[in-house]
C-alpha cells in the first residue's frame, strides 16, 4: 500500500492507537467507521497481555466509545454481582467482548477495502476522461489529418509500395522496412466485402539524384509531405519534395493502418493529410558516460525517434566517467572507459550514423570541455588545471572543488589537443554541428590556480568569466576553421561570454531541476535577447520520473511560452528530450525513455493548438502498442494490453 492511501483526501484524521499496530494517522475522505477498526486493533494488540493491562485498555475503550452494550450499569462488561460470581460473569461477558470487537475488525477491514478500491478507482480515473480516438490514429498528430468513416481493406499478399522513379537507397530500404512494419501478424487475416487498398505511390518531386538529395540530413531539411488514402480509387498517394519528408510520410501511413482484433484483417480509413514539423531541431539527448549503452540499444531508441518523428540524436559521448568513444589521433583515449568492451569503436559509429540515416535522423556529437573532463585527464593529465586547496597544488576542497576540475585555458597545449579531438570528430560524423559542451564550469578551481592568476594578470584580466571568455573564444575559433559549426550549452552566456551570432544554444536550467535556479522562461527572455537560436531542453528531463502519467507534465509545457516579441520567438528552432544516466544502462533506458518522450515529440512536431491530454492520452496509448509489436519494450502508460502483439518476456533476447 502506498502512501496515498493514508495521506491524501484528507476530510478528517483518526488516529490509530500508539499501541505498535499502527504508527500513522489515517485520513480518508467519507464517513468510514474507523473506530471500529481501533476498537479491534485494541483488543488484538493487548489481548496476550497481562490481566491489569488489559483493564486499562478496557477502561480506555468505555472512556472513549462509552459502554459496549446498553444495559443496567456494568463496569467495563462487569454486572454487580456477588463475589461468588464475579469470576464467571467477567469471563462470559469478556467473550461477549471479544466477539463483538471480532465483528468489529471485521467490518473495519471491509470499509477500508472498500474505501482502498474506490480511491484506486479516483487514482487511475476509469473510465477514462477525454474523447478516445478511433483505430490508426497517428502519433504525433499532423498538421491537417482528415481521416473519413470509409474503411479499406489491405491484402499483405498483394498490397505493394512503389517509387518507380526514385533512386535512393534511404527510400528503397524504408519501402523493405515498412512492408514488415505494417504486416506483423503471421495468421492469415479473414476475407471481408470491403473495398481493397492496393498500393501506396511514394513521390519525391523534387528529387535529382544527386548525392546531396539521397545523403545525409541537415538542420534545414523539408520534411512537409502530404498524403491521400482514397477509398475510390484503392490507392495511396504519398508526396514529398525530398527523401526525408517521405520517411515521415511512411511512418504516418504505417500508423493508420491497423488490425482488426476478431478477423486479423488489416484496416485503414480514407484520410486526407497535409502535414509538416512546427520545429526544425526535435532531438533525444543520450548520455553514454555515466552509464555504456550497446549498440543493439541505441538503435531501438533510434527505431523509437522515428515513429515520433525526432528527427536529432545528441549523442552526449564522453564525460568525467568514461571515454567510450574510439578515436584514430588517440586510440589510448579509450583506457579511460569503463572496460575494453564498452567502447564505441569506429565501425559501430559507421554503423549507427547508417542507421540514423535510414531513419532521417541527425546525429550531432557532443565533446563536453572545459568542465565534465576528468576522463580525458587519466591519460592526458597535464591537460587538466590543478586546482588548490589547503594541501597546495592538485589538492580538492569540497565541495568547492576536486583536485582536478576542468581544462587548463592557459596553455596552448590543451588546445593542440582539443583541435585534433574536434577535426577527428567532426570528419567521423556527417553532420554539419559539433556540440562543445562548455556547461557547468565552477571558478573556484581556477580562482584557487596561482597559474590561472599569473595568466590574468598577464592579459590584464580583471575577472574569471574573462578566463573563460578567453576559452570559448579560441575553441570557437579553432571549430570554425575546420568548417563546423557549434553548438553550446548556455552557461558561459549566463556568465557574461559573448559567442558568436550563428551559435545554437542549449538552454538546460530550470528551477524544477535545482531551487537555486530561475524557470528556463526567464533564461529564454534573456538569450533570445541575444540573438542566439536556442534549443530548449529545460523542461524534459526524462531521467527524472514520479509515480503515474508524468507524460503529461511533458506534453503540456509550451515551448514558446516566454516573454519576447514575435522576432525573438522565432529563435527558439526546437528542442530536446534528455536521457542522463546516472541510474540508466540497458536494462532500463527504452521503458524510461519511451513512451514518455513521444509526448516531447508531437509538442515539436504538431500545431500548438494540438494540447489536449486527456484525448492525446488514448492516442498515445496506441502508439505504445505499436512500439510493443516493433519490439520496443515502452512502457505502459494506462491500464489494459496490447492485444495480440502484448509484450512477451519471452520475446527478449
């Protein structure tokens, strides 16, 4: 039983007797008869006691309830009577007492029962509040979606996916994938009379076939497409002007087809829909320092991003814990992993990069510097500044500090270093954005550096942030000209840096993650004020989670909900779901992760009109089953199952 069940509701409190039956007070909305539940918890409490303790606790109870039964006068069930019969008239009238406080206890632990099961009813809210949405309704929901009663009927056997005229291999391999997606079931579904769907036309008008067409996705890709499912004619018509705005038209038309429990037949309804992302920049932070996550992982969370439509992966690499990422310039890096196994080797980011593609998803790496280095300092340690306590150089004073806290800004060495670490990185991965990290940098170890003062007193520099202004600048510079551009989280803005104009920002602080902190809607006034694009994160730290449907406090954050003028709204180009994993490896990440983030995607992805939990919830009640039957291990979100394709442990490899 949890806590809920005691403490809230509250109408009255009852206390229970201090007597080690119970140490709480019970406090329940209605009139629950809980003193006859204390009458009994009395009784069996002290009913082995000695003779004079049990008088005491029979006084009590005639004190507070008055006498057991209405009659002459009695002395806690004791008639006057002579002496000769005392003895027998205490002990029948005692078992008089113990069959009345039985019933008694009896009847308490109905009411509680009874009053337990209604407040679960009030806890999970049955039936369910909001408007249900039909079968094949799509998350997350499109711009314009025109779905009609007139249902088709779609043959496995001979429904076919075509896109004659287009040579890309991202198309052809998706048409393969969603073939398999869309037809799960292995039992042969029943024939019916209704009208047959029988092919999706897959159309990219502007395609060239050229290589920049069918490479690699960038942050101003399109991904409008529209499609049309017409009961006339039996046919799908899927329209997009590039590949990427197909892959999402897919997915769509994957989700509205569905599967008909009695007959396993599957059905989809003429729907009509023009659809586009409300904002360019949807990404999934995964942290894979704290904790190594395979492979095999990564890549059903990718499977779980493009069924949302996440079009980002923030692959936070490397941190104070682990260096897990493979790097030719310096393949001792990886000493400083966890284990040899749990190291990300150069095939396996070729393969993930693969695999993203095929999805349309970005993978934007991230190098965190000047601070979370601890890791690159066991095997390069003079790269770290050694910060001072009352023990002299490389010494911690906590919590100011440990011995070694972040890079050394004043040598020319840790940017050598850092550039080579960069220009690897950012010829590894596609992707025109390098994140730099450059949060969470505390002065206090630089403050307590003799280097460090020696250094600002030969720059003339009057304050730390100078320091770190110093830093940000060379890094900036030095990622430039490898023909990068960068990506920060916001602390070194909040501490006075100017970075350049084109700089996107990771707006992270919130309140809700420390008290010392202000809401991100005051961060976001000041940055936008700046010029600066931002990507909020603030308010979707999934690695933090509560009891029940903390999906909704996800869904019903408004990204653009922050003082500014129209101008300055337009700077916010997205956002992020993030992942940290103090307390996340495999065993956990995708049940945590998904279906919570899906609510993340449709507030990137749809209208902001779009905002209704109570009916979205049905909807994404649906896409975790679809999740379910693509071997996506999400979890629940409301009672009930998945149908035929319900998880199945056995099914875990």
């Amino acid at each position: 039983m949890d806590g809920s069940f005691m403490s809230g509701r509250v109408e009255r409190g009852i206390p229970f007797p201090q007597n080690g039956c119970h140490g709480y007070n019970a406090k329940i909305v209605g009139a629950l008869p809980l003193w006859l539940f204390d009458r009994g918890l009395r009784y069996f409490s002290v009913r082995n006691q000695p003779v004079a303790e049990r008088k005491q606790v029979r006084r009590q109870c005639i004190a507070r309830y008055g006498p057991l039964q209405k009659k002459k006068p009695r002395r806690c069930g004791v008639e006057r009577t002579n002496e000769r019969e005392k003895g027998r008239a205490r002990s029948t009238s005692f078992s008089k007492m113990e069959q009345q406080l039985l019933r008694a206890t009896i009847l308490g632990v109905v009411a509680i029962a009874f009053v337990c099961a209604h407040i679960t009813y009030i806890e999970v809210r049955l039936p369910l509040e909001g408007t249900p949405s039909p079968p094949g309704s799509p998350w997350p929901m499109p711009q314009t979606y025109k779905p009609e009663p007139k249902q088709l009927q779609i043959n496995p056997d001979t429904f076919d996916i075509r896109s004659d005229e287009i040579c890309c291999d991202v198309i052809e391999k998706a048409i393969k994938r969603y073939k398999k997606v869309i037809f799960p079931l292995k039992q042969s579904p029943k024939p019916g009379n209704l009208p047959r769907l029988k092919v999706l036309h897959v159309e990219v008008t502007e395609f060239r076939n050229t290589a920049e067409d069918c490479g690699y996705p960038r942050h101003e890709s399109n991904e409008n497409y529209t499609l049309a499912v017409s009961e006339s004619t039996g046919v799908a018509i899927l329209k997009s002007a590039t590949v990427w705005g197909a892959l999402r038209g897919l997915e769509t038309f994957s989700q509205l087809v569905y599967i008909e429990d009695q007959t396993n037949r599957y059905l989809i309804n003429a729907t009509i829909i023009e659809d586009w992302p409300r904002f360019k920049f949807r990404g999934i932070l995964l942290d894979t320092s704290r904790h190594f996550q395979p492979v095999k992982i990564i890549k059903q969370n990718m499977d779980a991003m493009a069924m949302s439509k996440f079009n980002v992966f923030h692959w936070h690499l490397v941190d104070d814990q682990a260096w897990p990422y493979e790097m030719r310039v310096f393949p001792n890096l990886t000493q400083a992993a966890y284990h040899p196994s749990q190291v990300y080797s150069q095939q396996d980011i070729r393969d993930l990069i693969e695999y993203a593609r095929e999805r349309g998803i970005r993978i934007i790496p991230e190098i965190d510097t000047p601070g979370h280095t601890q890791a690159i300092g066991k095997i390069f340690p003079a790269l770290l500044t050694p910060c001072y306590g009352n023990g002299g150089r490389g010494t911690p004073r906590y919590p100011d500090f440990a011995a070694y806290e972040m890079l050394n800004p004043t040598q020319e060495y840790t940017y050598n270093v850092l550039r080579e670490i960069f220009n690897e990185t950012f010829n590894t991965f596609p992707d025109e954005y390098l994140h730099l990290g450059m949060d969470e940098v505390y002065y206090k170890c630089w403050e307590s550096s003799p280097e460090i003062a020696e250094f600002m007193k030969q720059h003339n520099f009057k304050e730390v942030s100078q320091v770190e202004q110093h830093y940000v600048r060379t890094t900036l510079h030095n990622v430039r000209k490898l023909g990068a551009k960068y990506m920060i989280w916001q602390d070194p803005i909040d501490n006075g840096v100017e970075a350049a104009s084109d700089t996107l920002i990771g707006l992270w602080k919130d309140v809700s993650l420390d008290s010392k902190l202000r809401p991100w809607r005051h961060y976001m006034k000041d940055m936008v004020k700046h010029g600066y694009q931002i990507v909020l994160s603030a308010p979707w730290y999934l690695n933090y989670i509560s009891y029940g449907q903390d999906w909704q406090k996800y869904y019903e954050v408004e990204p653009s909900d922050f003082e500014g003028t129209e101008a300055e709204k337009n700077l916010l180009t997205g956002g992020e779901a993030c992942m940290w994993t103090e307390y996340v490896d495999a065993t956990n990440l995708i049940s945590r992760l998904w279906p919570r983030a899906s609510a993340v995607g449709e507030r990137l992805w749809s209208a902001a009109s779009v905002n209704k939990t109570k009916d979205a919830a049905f909807r994404l009640d649906e896409l975790r089953c679809r999740m379910i039957r693509r071997g996506i291990p999400a979890a629940p979100i409301l009672n009930g199952y998945c149908g035929a394709y319900d998880w199945d442990v056995n099914r875990v490899s």
